[in-house]
C-alpha cells in the first residue's frame, strides 16, 4: 500500500498541474476562434440572451460567403459607438438574442462572444508616383 501511494502522489500531482494550467491558458477544445470586419449598427446594449445570460454588446452587420448577417457582438468593454468598423476576433455561441431592427421585429440574433476587437482603419492603396518631364 506504502508503494502505491508513493508511485500515485508524483502522478496525480502532475496531472493536476496539468490540469490547472490548461484551465488558465483559455484553451477550449472544437471551436476555433473566427475573425470578421463587422461594422457597429446600434447603439450600445444590454440584453438577455435565450439562455437566460445578460451580455453587454452591439448589434453588428459582416459580410461572410458574399452575405450580408447579423450578430450580436458581445464586449466587456464599451467604448465604440455606431457606425464604427471593426476587426473582431473570437467564437461563436449557441446562445441568440431577441433584437428589433430596420423591419424586423424580435429577430434571432446569433450572440458572437468577442475575445479581441480592433477598429478597422483602411489604408490608401500604394500607388506609385508619377514622375512628370
């Protein structure tokens, strides 16, 4: 018995310590974080999700296989208004919420959880300049 517990206590230390740092890296098998250029078309909200989980976000249009879809972007931090292009990167949860918007009433919106958003800034094209003689 003395042998066993000694030949345990090594093992189950190391795979709790596995365990715990797997825990905190984030990682979240099957899912694959996504990116889109979303562009913001509401205001800053506070909704209930199908589920019953209040999220704080915005109702945002992309553009994803020549589609135009919307998705509610959940963000911890609000500091975009309307109007604003952003690259978001992050997952898609199997949670909707109940908007109304444009001619839609109480519409199913897919809720994006949102791990990085960035503004979207395009850059001029690199043109060459014209030498004139």
């Amino acid at each position: 018995m003395r042998y066993f517990v000694r030949g345990l206590l090594p093992v189950m230390i190391a795979g709790s310590l596995f365990l715990q740092i797997g825990c905190q890296s984030g990682f979240k098998p099957g899912v694959p974080d996504q990116t889109y250029k979303v562009k913001i078309v509401s205001d800053a909200e506070f909704v209930r999700t199908r589920h019953g989980e209040y999220v704080d976000g915005y109702l945002a249009e992309c553009e994803s296989q020549f589609q135009k879809q919307r998705m509610f972007i959940a963000l911890e931090i609000q500091k975009y208004t309307k109007d604003d292009r952003l690259i978001v990167t992050g997952r898609p949860t199997q949670d909707f919420v109940r908007m109304s918007f444009e001619d839609l009433v109480d519409a199913e919106v897919p809720v994006f959880r949102v791990g990085r958003a960035e503004p979207s800034i395009p850059t001029a094209p690199n043109v060459p300049r014209l030498s004139i003689r």
